[in-house]
C-alpha cells in the first residue's frame, strides 16, 4: 500500500462524524463480541459450579478446624506455662500469718511472676482461677479456697473421676448466667492438678475458661454458608444456629435436636475428649437454573447489550455537545468577541481545553484591559511578601542575638571575677531560651525543677535576705515523672511575683513533690500577703469549671492558664486547690494520677 493510498483511508476517517464512529465502534467491539463469549461464557460456567461447591464445603471445614485448634491451643499454652510456674507453686504452698502477710507475698508474687502478661496476651483466654486447698488464703483476684463448696462443683467431680491430669470439660453455670447479662452461664474449660513439682501439702486446682464469646464469634463467620455445630458427647457446645446459640440456656443436646441436610462431619480429638464438627448447608445451584431458563439468559443478553448502547450514547452525547460549544465560541473570537464558556465543563481532555479556552480569554482580557493595574498589582505584592520575609528573618535573628548579648556580658563578668553576676545572666538565659522553645512541650520533672531553681535564684538576687526558699523531693522515682513545660514554675512565679513581693517583710516559697494514694502531689506555699476573700472565691469557682473563654475574669491569668493546660495533657484528671489566708500566705496544691504522669 503506497503512503498516498494510506493518507486517503487516513482522511476518508477523518471525515466521519464522531457519533458514526462511536456506533462502529459499538458494532464490532461490543456487540460482536458480547454475543461470541456469553455463548462460550454460559456453556463453560455450569461446568464449574460442582467443583466450586466441593472446594467451598472443603475450606469451611478446614476454617472452623484451624479457628478450634487455635483456640485450643493458646488456652492451652497459657495452661502449660502456668503450670510449669515455679514461682506460682512456692505462693500456693506457703502459709501466711495474717492477711496483710498474704497480701505482701500475692503483690511481691505478681510484681516478679509474668502471670498478668500471659493472662491478657490471647483472646481466647477468658478467666484464669486457681483454687487452692490453703486455709490461709484469702479470695480474690485469681485464687479462690479449694472449700467444700468448690468440691461438689459439678466440673471439680468431672476431674476426681477421671485419672487423667488434664481435662477439657464443658459444663452450664447457672449462678454467673443469672448475674450476667452478656456473657451468660456456658463454659468451656481446660482443668488440671497443679502436679508438677510431685506430691505436696496443698492441693491445687487450675481451670482455664475459653473466651466463649470468641469462639462463636468466629462461627458466626460462616454464617452465610451454612449452620456450623461443634458437639461433645451430645451436647451442642458450639454453633452459629441462634436457636443452638442461646448461652443463657443450658447446653442443647444434639438427640433432641435433629439436624437436616449435613454436608461433612469430622471428628477432631482435643485435650481429652473427641469433638464432632457437623456442617450442614443446601447446596447452592442458582447458576444451574439460570442455565435451564431460557427467559433468564434472555433478559441476560439484553442487559449486556442495552447498558453498552446506553453508554455509548451518554458519550457520544458529552463529546459532541462540548464540542460543539467550543466550537461556537471559538467563531466568536473571530470576531474579538471574548466570552468564558460557562457551566460544568468536565474532567477530561475536553474538559482540559474548555479550560485551557477560558485561560486564553480571561489573559487576553487581561492584556487589553488591565494590564497596567496589573503590573503595580503585582510589584505591590512582592514587595509585600519580602517584607513578609524580613520580618521572618528578624525573629529567628532577635533571640539568637538575645542569648548572645547575655552570654558575652556573663563571659566579661567571670573575667571580671564577679561570679554572682555571672551565674544569674546563665540562669536567666536558659529560662528566656526554655520559654522561647517550644519544640517539646513535656519534660521530665527533674528538668523543671532546674528551671524552678534558676527562677528562684534570680529572684533571690533580686531581694536579697528578703526571700527564701526550699525545694523537697520525697521519692526517688517523681524526677523522672512528665508534666508540661513552666507549669510548675508558673505557680511559683505567682507566689513571688503576688505573694512575697508585695510584703514587708521577709518571705519563705517552698516546693514539695510527693507521692500520697497513688498520686503525684505538687505543693507550692508562700508566706506573702495572700489573696483577698472575693479573688479566691472566684478562683475555685473557675477552678470547678475551667474555661479559656472566662479567663478575661481574672487580672492575673498565669494560674488558671497553667491548670488548664494541666487538664488537657491528663485528660481532666488533674485537681488543684488553693488554701489563702489574709496576711499569712497562700497555698497551691495540685494533685495528679500517678498513672497518667508516669506515662507522660
């Protein structure tokens, strides 16, 4: 084919309308085609559907299979280790004198035992117990008295009839079914004797109670396939069947319940006992009627044909009308008529050069008409934005500048031998650079006593003899405790700043950290003028409601701002009260969770 003959095929094309060319497009890329493989599709599929079906009941039992076994298995580990625990036995087997005694030797045993750890570490787990035959335990937590009541339980006479060491055993509590709305009566446990360590004084009793809930939980994942029964000597133990799966009922015995259209049952040995997994599903064929109808594959046809040929109008409809308007407006320019194309012009290509037309128009609009205001437009903004730039520069250079004015006169003053002066300027630049810094805003508490003792000393160089002051720390662990920046300090600016600086006479500021009831107690007390009867009242009732929008209330807002950022780091668990006598001095006590300050 020689390139004349090409370029007018080439041109014959070009010269069909878009809409023709879509329709052709149509013909032989989508309904040809469309009706070649739904033919070859519909004959193909109905040849799969059994093959599909035994594939599906094969992974469901294998699902339930592995989630039992896993289940299974982790109580189980937690058994074993629990077990094999050496520390565990000692507390077990010793005598207490008291029950204070006891209480030592079960917190120095849970302090040094990984029990908890294990206890929380799986799901499935839902209550480990051990009873103990120890006349000097107390109940609670994880230990109960192996007494006379626990003996004649119904699964502690399932263990003593058995010579096995360990048992799976399920059985119906109807005491806790009573006092519980959501977990009901049903439990499946993992019993054995706490035998390893040979005979000894105490009998001792562990029972490991699968998380129930779980488990059918993840039978209930199969739901839509089918009803799923986990059985153990006839007694329905599992299920996602809502009428099996009423667990403030007894157990459902499999006799009494008689079962249509089992697919697969599998008899799976656990711990001591062989459980019976029954799935039982109807047999899905909805593509075969499909196949046998011929209305069905009909109306099938149809659809594919007519959304294809819905959508190929749409299209041709989108192109062809914005194509159109572009057109018109580009006969427009022609006669220097610059309208903007208005209304929704698309995403796409044309989209894109609807946009790009617009763009023309409004720049030439520009260039005719405003094109002057424009240039002094744009000259007034970059001068602007350099100004902006400046200012930016400025404040990074100021504070550096700052610090190293200080410490230049601080270098002169330890020349000059005058220590003092020298120590104040270092002290006064580390607390302007920590108020400057806000890059992290929790620090330990060590580091704001630093910042506390710097401010004091300051102040103290300031009046002299006048002021005293003391710092008392009363636990080893609250230095490495978290707490927001300048807080502290913040209330002991107060207490100098209100307090001693206002008086006559001389003045004593005292800062205490301490640990009381599982609590970090903050307590900061000054000897000054104290605080007038009204101002305190208005304080504690800001303190009981604290708000950012009331803070205009106060003439001195540095307390209630300090508190308030305290709340928000602690999640509102921070108290504070202020005690304040007339003439004597006022007291700042603040009290933290231990909990929440160790975790910063």
């Amino acid at each position: 084919m020689s390139q004349k003959q090409f370029c007018k095929r080439k041109q014959f094309l070009d010269d069909w309308s878009l809409k023709t060319k879509l329709y052709i497009l149509f013909i032989f890329c989508v309904l040809v085609p469309v009706l070649a493989t739904n033919t070859v599709f519909y004959q193909s599929i109905k040849g799969n559907i059994e093959e599909k079906e035994n594939n599906r009941f094969n992974e469901m039992q294998q699902r339930i299979r592995f989630n039992l076994r896993n289940s299974i298995d982790n109580s189980l580990y937690v058994s074993n280790f629990l077990y094999t625990d050496a520390t565990l036995n000692r507390f077990m087997e010793s005598g207490y004198r008291d029950d204070e005694d006891y209480y030592l030797a079960y917190y120095d045993m849970l302090s040094n035992n990984n029990l908890v750890r294990y206890y929380y570490s799986y799901q499935q787990v839902n209550q480990v117990t051990f009873y103990v035959g120890n006349d000097t335990f107390v109940n609670g937590g994880n230990f109960i008295k192996l007494d006379d009541a626990v003996r004649a339980s119904e699964w502690y006479q399932a263990l003593m009839n058995t010579s096995d060491h360990i048992m799976i055993y399920s059985y119906f509590d109807k005491q806790q079914a009573e006092m519980s709305q959501s977990q009901g009566g049903r439990k499946v446990s993992i019993i054995r004797r706490l035998d390893y360590f040979g005979e000894q004084q105490v009998e001792k009793v562990l029972k490991v109670d699968l998380d129930y809930a779980f488990i059918n939980k993840s039978l209930k994942n199969e739901g839509t396939n089918g009803n799923v029964y986990v059985v153990s000597d006839d007694k329905v133990i599992f299920s996602n069947d809502s009428k099996m799966n009423q667990t403030r009922q007894p157990f459902h015995l499999l006799a009494n319940s008689p079962i249509s259209s089992v697919q697969s049952t599998e008899l799976i040995p656990v711990v001591s006992e062989n459980w019976q997994i029954i799935v039982s599903a109807a047999k899905l064929d909805f593509l075969s009627e499909v196949m046998d109808s011929r209305l069905n594959v009909t109306v099938l046809m149809i659809l594919n044909l007519l959304m294809p040929t819905l959508l190929i109008w749409m299209i041709s409809r989108s192109l062809v009308t914005r194509i159109d308007r572009i057109s018109k407006h580009l006969d427009q320019v022609k006669h220097e008529q610059f309208e903007v194309i208005s209304g929704p012009v698309g995403k796409d290509e044309i989209g894109s050069l609807t946009h790009s037309y617009n763009m023309m128009v409004i720049k030439i609009r520009n260039l005719i008409e405003i094109v002057f205001k424009g240039q002094v437009e744009r000259q007034a903004l970059e001068l602007s934005r350099k100004q902006a730039e400046l200012k930016a520069l400025q404040s990074q250079v100021n504070p550096h500048f700052m610090f190293n004015t200080l410490e230049t006169i601080r270098m002169r003053s330890l020349i000059k031998d005058e220590l003092e002066t020298s120590d104040i300027i270092h002290k006064l630049a580390l607390l302007l650079r920590q108020t400057i810094n806000w890059g992290d805003d929790l620090i330990t508490i060590a580091e704001e006593i630093k910042f506390v003792e710097s401010y004091l000393n300051i102040q103290q160089y300031r009046f002299g003899d006048k002021l005293q002051f003391a710092i008392r720390v009363t636990d080893p662990s609250i230095p490495d405790l978290m707490i927001p920046k300048l807080t502290v300090l913040t209330f002991v600016e107060n207490a100098c700043i209100h307090g001693i600086e206002s008086t006559s006479s001389d003045g004593i500021v005292e800062v205490l950290f301490e640990i009381r009831s599982e609590q970090l107690s903050i307590t900061i007390r000054d000897t000054g003028v104290g605080i007038d009867p009204d101002k305190l009242a208005l304080l504690r009732a800001m303190m009981r409601d604290p708000n950012i929008d009331r803070m205009s209330e106060l003439s001195s807002i540095g307390m209630m701002n300090a508190y308030i950022r305290l709340r928000m780091y602690f999640d509102d668990c921070v108290q504070m009260d202020i005690f304040s006598e007339k003439g004597k001095g006022t007291t700042v006590a603040i009290h933290i969770p231990l909990l929440q300050a160790s975790q910063g």
